[in-house]
C-alpha cells in the first residue's frame, strides 16, 4: 500500500494518513517514488489559500479532505513513457505521499511538465518537474537545500530585484513583516548585500534573537514595538499577513508608508482586523512574482536573469547553514512535524520529510 498525508480542507487542525493502493501508470504515464519533501509555513499557505488559488487541485482527495502541495524530489519507479526513465529523478511539487503519477509531456534535457488533465488550468510553474542534476543546476549534496529554500529564495531575489526595479518606491527604508521566515530572511539577505536602505525586521517576541543574530537586518523589533518604527519614508514587505499588524503599521506611519507589499500569510490565524483598503498609506497589494520575472526575462533575456538568480542562490546557500539547521523525520512522524509548522515552527529548523 501506498501513505498519503491529508486534512479537511476547511480545518487544517484535522489531518489524517490514508492508504492507498500502490499507483501503476497507464500508457504514456509513470509514477514518481517521492523520497523526501520540505514543510514550511509556505505549505500551510498553500492549505489556507486553497480555494483562492486553486492549490487544492493539483492533488485531489475524497470528499472534504485535502493534500497539501510541497517541493520534493522523487524517482521515477515506474514508466509508460518511452522518453522518461526508471530511476531519474526530479524535482518538483507533490502530495505529502509515498507516491504520485504524472503524464509527462514538453520533455526536455531539462525536465517536463505533468499534462494530466486535472493540472491542465493551474499556474505552469507548478506543473513543471526539473531533472536532478549538476548540469540542471542542482548541486550533489544540496538536495535538502533544493527542496526547502529554492521555491521561497526564488521570491526573496524577485522581490529584491521588483523594489530595486521601482527605486524602492522612494522609501529609505524596508519592513519585513514575519522577519525570521524563510522567504523574508532571504530577502534581508539580498537587501543587505545591495546595501543603501535601512532593514527592519518584525517579529515575534520568541524570535527576536534568532533574527538579531542573523546580522543582516539593521533593526529588529517586535510586533509590540510596531509604534517605534522611525517616521520615514518606509516600504512594508508582508509575509506575516498578521491584519492587527498591518493596520498598526499603516497608522503609525500614515502617508510615510510608500509601498504596502502582502507577500505571505505565516499568522494564517491573525487575519481578523481592520479592512486593508480603507488604511491610511499606500493601498496593500499582493505581490505577483511571476510578472517581474516575465518584464525581466525580456529586459534582460530568460539566461541572464536565470543566471542572476543561481549566483545569489548558490550565495545564500553558502551562509544558510549557520542560521538554520536541517532536521529530516520520517513519513510516518509527518503529522508531528505538520503540527509544529502549522503552530509556528522554531525559525532556526528546516524540516525535510523522508519517505
Ligand atoms: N507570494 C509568493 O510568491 C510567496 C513565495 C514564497 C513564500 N511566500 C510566503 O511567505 C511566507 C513565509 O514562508 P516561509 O516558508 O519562508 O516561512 P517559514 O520559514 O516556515 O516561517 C516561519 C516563521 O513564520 C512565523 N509563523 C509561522 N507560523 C506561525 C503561526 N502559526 N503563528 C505565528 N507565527 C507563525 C514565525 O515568524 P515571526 O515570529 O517572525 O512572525 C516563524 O518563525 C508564507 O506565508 C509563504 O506563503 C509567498
């Protein structure tokens, strides 16, 4: 038999293992062993946006539940498809399963993308599944790497390149909003290196040190101290989602807060507040990556900004490991560490499932 991990789709508290017969491709079809995945608090966004967005789709379950979408790596078991071969492996977004089958279709040196019916509306980017290889720019050794940090760092190098493409919107400086996330960290990261604007962390009593120490934020303060914040022309970078925060952040710095960007929702359970559109300051707006990357790629050619984004990456893998430990825990300990990301994982912790 085969694990999946689900859980009802309108109460993420309520999760379930179900097994399922083992998955044998049809014609044109294989079927991917998944030996690992990452869970962060990006997963859980995917569950509480899944109507939205339509994350719910990709992976269907029976009746009310559903299978939360990660990135993983998985190797082909299986195969009807006489361009994929038993044993290549790839990267991509799967089910919290031992197993999953796709229909390969634009297959190149590079990898292909699942034409399965049920995917065939859904955003390309997540139907794509990428060859694991050095040549396709996946470093032996850094498969854990791969799977936590590249869907979240590919937003972090974006949105450091979308402000810099809009002069930072006139701000000096640049609030990042659930400091200690991933995704924001990455971006202090690249905001650090540029250099120019001051960076202000928010985040949670709890992880106040773990951000200090991190050394690339300029000033740290916790969601009580959001009234300390300097008046100044200021952009706030919101992975948070946190809606009290929000609204104290716009009216504290009233027309001074140049650029309101909703990035993330990490306190999916703070979302009660004030109504983002009639806040004083400019108008929160969801930041769309995929539309800077699209004016990028034909500023400056699909090669040049791919290769942009692999030299910062390889930059911040070179730094990640003294801030972030990985843990890895086994398919069957999944609803745990599920939990703990769900409650509020410690920032110092990236979590690798394996199969
Ligand atoms: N729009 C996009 O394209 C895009 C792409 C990537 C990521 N994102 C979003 O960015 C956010 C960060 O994702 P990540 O994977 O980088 O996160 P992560 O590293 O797993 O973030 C962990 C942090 O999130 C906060 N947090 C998480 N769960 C919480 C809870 N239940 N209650 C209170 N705080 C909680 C805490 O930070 P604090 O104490 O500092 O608040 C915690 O240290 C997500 O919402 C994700 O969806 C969006």
């Amino acid at each position: 038999m085969s694990a999946n991990f689900e859980v009802l789709r309108g109460d993420l508290n309520q999760a379930r293992a179900v097994e399922t017969p083992p998955l044998v491709p049809l014609s044109g079809e294989i079927v991917l062993r998944i030996e690992k995945f990452a869970l962060t608090a990006n997963n859980i966004t995917y569950g509480v946006a899944g109507d939205l967005i339509g994350y719910w789709q990709f992976f269907p379950a029976e009746g009310d539940w559903g299978r939360i979408p990660v990135w993983g790596i998985g190797e082909v078991s299986s195969s009807e498809h006489p361009d994929v071969q038993i044993g290549q492996r790839f990267y991509g977004y799967f089910p919290m399963s031992q197993e999953l089958r796709v229909k390969p279709a634009k297959i190149t040196q590079r990898g292909f993308a699942d034409a399965s019916e049920h995917r065939s509306a859904l955003p390309v980017v997540y139907n794509q599944y990428s060859l694991v290889s050095p040549e396709n720019g996946f470093a032996p050794g850094l498969d854990n790497h791969a799977m936590l940090y590249r869907p979240l760092f590919t937003t972090s190098f974006v949105l450091d390149d979308y402000f810099a493409d809009n002069d930072f919107f006139n701000a000096d400086s640049v609030i990042l909003g659930s400091a200690s996330s991933k995704t924001a960290f990455g971006l202090a990261f690249m905001l650090h290196r540029r250099g120019g604007k001051k960076v202000v962390g928010l985040t949670s009593q709890s992880n106040k040190d773990f951000v200090e120490k991190l050394g690339i934020y300029d000033e740290v303060l916790c969601y009580d101290e959001v009234e300390n914040l300097a008046d100044e022309p200021s952009a706030y970078i919101d992975m948070a989602g946190n809606k009290e925060v929000l609204a104290r952040v716009h009216h504290h710095l009233r027309e001074n807060l140049v650029n309101s960007c909703s990035v993330g929702i990490t306190h999916w359970d703070a979302r009660q507040g004030e109504d983002p559109t009639s806040l004083p300051g400019a108008s929160p707006t969801m930041f769309f990556a995929p539309s800077q990357i699209v004016k990028r790629n034909k500023e400056l050619g699909p090669e040049v900004y791919q290769q942009r984004i692999t030299q910062a990456t390889d930059a911040f893998f070179a730094v990640v490991d003294n801030w972030v430990s990985i843990q890895e825990a086994p398919l069957n300990e999944v609803e745990q560490v599920y939990r703990t990301v769900l409650k509020g994982p410690a920032p110092n912790i990236g979590y690798i499932v394996t199969s």
